[in-house]
C-alpha cells in the first residue's frame, strides 16, 4: 500500500488483506472492517487490536515456525539460527535437579581472567570478545557445536574463577594461522580475522550449514551473526549507468586522520557535540565522520576510466560504498602499517540506518540525516565490546572492556578483570569496536532478568 520497507507486515486473520504495522495501515483496516486479529508474517505473533498487544497461541507459535522453515528451504538458505530451547530430556533434568544459580546485576559469571602465555594478549582479548559475544555465547553453551572455542565458553561459564590458561587454542591458531606462531607481539585485528576463518570452516560443516541448497551461500552460525554485505555503485559520469556488485565482509577498516589518505572537517555547522545521541568533545573526530567519509561517493578520475556497459567506451565514474545488509554483529577497525594515535570517538548506540543502500537515495552528497523511522531496530546496534592497544606496533600491550550487563563494564587485562565505567570505555582509544544489534542485545537481557 505505501511501498515502505521494512515496516512489520501484518496479514488480517479475517480476509485478504495486508497492512504494515509502522504506518498504521493494517490498524486502519481493523477499525473501519471490524477485523481485530492480524498475525505478524515476520515473527507469527497474533496482535488483538482490542488489547492492543500481542496475544500468546501455543499452537500458532509453532504453525509460525514450521512454516518459516518451509519458507527459508524455499530461498535456498537452511533453516536459521534460533534461540536455543530445552527438550524434554533437559527439562525432565531441570525437574530432577531443582537447584539454581540465581543470575543479577551484579553477577559475574562468564567472566574469567586469561593467562599470557608469552605476547599472547592479542589471542586473549578476542577471545574475551567472542566469548561474550551473545548469539555466538548462546550457540556454543547450547551443545550445538563441539570446538576448543565451545569448549572454552562452557569454561568460562562453569563458575570456576581462577584464570584459565588456554595452551589449547593457542596451539590451535598455531596450527591453522602459520603467520601467528611463535611467541612475538602480533596484531589483535589479524587475529580476529584469522579466529572467524577457522570457526567458519568448522561450523559450515554442522547442520544449518549443509541444509543451505545454494552452493554460494553458507547458513552457519558464523556467516549468519558476522557476515554483511558491502554494495558497491559504479556510475558513469555520462550515461549515468549505473554497475552494482555486493560483496561479503566482516569487518570494515576506516580512514582516520593521520592515515596516508586525506581526512574531512566536520559536516558544515556541525560542533561534534552530540553524534548518534552521544556527547563528543567539540572538533573530536567521531565514528559517525569514518563512516560518513567510507559512504560517500568518489570521483575516480581520467586515470581510472571504467568501460560503461552503456555507452560501450571508456568513461570517468564515481564509486560509492553502501551497506545492503548489515551483520548481526558489527565491527570497525583501522588497519594500518603504522599505528596512528588519533582519538576518533565512538558512541554506545550506532545508528546504521543512514550508510546503508536503502538510504542512499535520501542522502544529500553523503551528508548524514536522521532516519525516518526512529522504532525501527534492524539497523541499531549496542557497544558490547572493545580492544585497545596501549604501546608501538612492535611492543605493546591489548586489553578489552567487556559489557556484562546493561550497564556492567569489566576490563580485561589478561589474568586481571577489573570493574570498568562507562567513561573508561568511551574515552578509550577503541582499536577494534564490536557492536551488536540492539534487537538481540535486549532479548538477552531480557533473558536475564527472567
């Protein structure tokens, strides 16, 4: 009817017809035909326009989730990660075992201190990345796959509070990442990559990995909480043709002031102050101006003409970077043969929604606008992690902040885990940022709080 996208499309339960829930069209429906049921075709809930709230159906939950799984076998992509849920063998085990660690605020399970085995603080603070990662934390506690990084998570869950001395993994990463052996400073960021490459080889093998039909495409826990996809615009300068590839990534490195390419001032009237809803010392540079600066359109110039599809000749053209789909997990990094010391300021909340492909048309010249639809979640993401480097790049030292809770920070210096604030987070120097969507984040703090 509006043509919006992604704005929760809900089917009336009383006759065809389709309605999405932001702009209230399936709302008008219901109060003009008198039909107040409608289901969610994204998530199969059933809302009741007279409550005005979703209404709980065992037997519809589970017509939701047979079909949705016919509907992703019919896309070719497996069945997708869900949330791990008891069987009855595990609560007939619950039944019989009453007893229970009662989880709070101010609990620090699954938090435990790393031993340096010799420069190894890299490996340490990834693993303290990943390990707290909450959908990839979820899998691994849920038996779903047997690794030394599951093994690791169940370790770090298992109440003990001594620091764990992980001799295993490092031989591990040894034996499948040659260029990280032996015992000299390596870089976290190398690593991560090098840790993601060797779980993604693992996990395509289990179950939701096989069940993809398309060979192209890989449905694993990995691919489906750290893999988005990077579009690329090629547009030539006289036919305005316009050539798309889209790639997969896992990260994305960013140009920083210092860096051999040259840096942007600040958006024209722009203080710096407050950027996706964070203050910011005035002039700062910010993660919002990285981005900004990654998505904005290039001139590539006569010295490198492109030949058009088009016009079937060689023409100058602009190159543009978008977001088409975001991972569950984000990161940024600035991955560069010298460390530049740059404060680039980076917020507790980021709001994607400006630098992705859909928004490219509503963006002036590559200047950042506030998002129509401020409910929408899907492009939102929470700060849970975060990698500093303290040093030069051939000695020096990594630690991470862990988020435990809502508001709960711990520093992680090897054996070492610290009570940290929210200002020690954020005015850190964040070599490697790690976000998560906002959905998933208050699912699982939702979790624990029940």
């Amino acid at each position: 009817m509006c043509g919006a996208h992604l704005n929760r499309l809900h089917s009336c339960l009383h006759c065809v017809f389709f309605g999405c829930f932001s702009k209230k069209h399936i709302h008008e429906h219901a109060k003009n035909k008198r039909h107040n049921l409608a289901i969610d075709l994204l998530y199969g809930g059933i809302y009741c326009f007279v409550c005005q709230d979703y209404i709980y159906d065992k037997d519809m939950e589970q017509i939701a989730k047979e079909e949705q799984r016919k509907a992703w076998k019919l896309q070719g992509i497996g069945e997708k990660y869900s949330m791990w849920e008891p069987t009855k063998r595990e609560l007939e085990l619950l039944r019989h075992n009453p007893k229970r660690r009662k989880i709070t605020a101010n609990c620090t399970i699954g938090l435990r201190g790393l031993i340096n085995l010799g420069n190894t603080c890299f490996m340490n603070c990834i693993v303290q990345a990943l390990t707290h990662t909450p959908l990839l934390r979820d899998f691994f506690l849920s038996d779903r796959h047997k690794c030394e990084m599951q093994s690791n998570s169940c370790l770090f869950y298992s109440g003990h509070r001594s620091p764990h001395i992980p001799f295993r993994l490092l031989h591990l990463v040894w034996t499948h990442a040659r260029h990280l052996a032996g015992y000299e400073q390596q870089d976290a960021h190398e690593f991560l990559i090098a840790a993601l490459d060797v779980l993604h080889r693992h996990c395509k093998g289990d179950d939701n990995g096989k069940k993809a039909n398309n060979p192209n495409h890989c449905n694993c826990i990995i691919d489906q909480i750290f893999t988005g996809g990077l579009q690329s615009d090629v547009t030539c300068q006289v036919c305005h043709g316009v050539s798309t590839t889209i790639d997969p990534f896992w990260d994305i490195s960013l140009d920083l002031p210092g860096s051999s390419t040259p840096f942007w001032p600040l958006s024209p009237g722009s203080d710096g102050s407050v950027v996706n809803g964070d203050s910011h010392p005035t002039g700062a540079t910010t993660l919002t101006d990285c981005l900004r600066r990654f998505t904005r359109p290039e001139h590539l110039g006569s010295s490198a003409k492109i030949k058009c599809s088009g016009c079937h000749s060689y023409q100058e053209s602009t190159k543009q970077l978008t977001m088409k789909r975001l991972p569950i997990r984000f990161e940024h990094s600035a991955k560069l043969r010298r460390k530049i010391t740059t404060y680039v300021s980076f917020p507790l909340e980021l709001d994607m929604t400006p630098f992705m492909a859909s928004s490219k048309e509503s963006r002036m010249n590559g200047q950042y606008q506030q998002p129509v639809d401020s409910l929408n979640n899907d492009n939102k993401y929470s700060l849970f992690a975060v990698v500093n480097h303290q040093g030069t790049l051939e000695s020096g030292h990594y630690t991470t902040f862990i988020r435990q809770h809502k508001d709960q920070w711990f520093k992680c210096d090897d054996a070492i885990i610290t009570k940290a604030s929210i200002k020690d987070v954020l005015d850190s120097e964040g070599s490697v940022s790690t976000y998560c969507t906002v959905g998933v984040l208050s699912r699982v703090q939702s979790k624990i709080s029940n």
